[in-house]
C-alpha cells in the first residue's frame, strides 16, 4: 500500500472498538457480510447477545452505550430503512477500519 491509498483511521474508533468486545464482535461480522446488511434480531443471534445490547452498541443508549461512540455515529455503520425494517449495513469507512484492525491484530499478536 502507498502513501496515496492510506486512510486515516481515527485512534477514538479503535479504542472504542477494543475497550468492547461486543462493538468488535459485530464489525467483525458485518464485515464478513459486506456488503449486505442485517436486521437487529439476526444480528443478535449471530454475535450470541441480547438485542438491547446490540442496539446500545449501534446506536447508543443510555448510560451504558455512550452514544458518541456507537458505531453509527462514528460512521462505521449506517442504519438503512426497508420496506419498514431497519436494516445495519457496514459503511466503506467501517470496512477499512476492521481491515486495518485485522492488520494491526495480527502484528499485535506476533510481539505477545
């Protein structure tokens, strides 16, 4: 990869993404499913968790979810209605977070 195709990814996402494990969990595998998107009940079972928990980690809620660090709004994930069902769907920034997230994985792993 040269200078030119470098993007910047910004350091809050990743350690929005490491300090929960849920968050990575579903990246991971919207990001198996690129480009297709999910509903929030299938979603759930795929990653093994309650909806309230995924959704908090989506969109945000409450206390627990801190809404400035949900995927949606850091633009990892965008929200699609269809035919009256929101569907997740991993944007092309999110796709290059978890791609550069399995790089730097994978390095951190070597040097443990």
């Amino acid at each position: 990869m040269n200078t030119d195709d470098m993007i910047f990814i910004n350091p809050t996402i990743i350690r929005s993404l490491n300090k929960s494990k849920l968050r990575k969990k579903i990246m991971y595998f919207l990001y198996r499913i690129y480009p297709n998107g999910i509903y929030l009940s299938e979603l759930s079972r795929r990653v093994n968790s309650d909806p309230s928990n995924v959704l908090g980690c989506l969109k945000g809620m409450g206390n627990r979810y801190n809404g400035n660090s949900s995927l949606v709004e850091l633009g990892l994930v965008e929200c699609v209605s269809k035919e009256g069902m929101k569907i997740y769907i991993m944007t092309e920034y999110g796709k290059n977070v978890i791609e550069y997230l399995k790089d730097y994985d994978s390095i951190t792993s070597l040097n443990t």
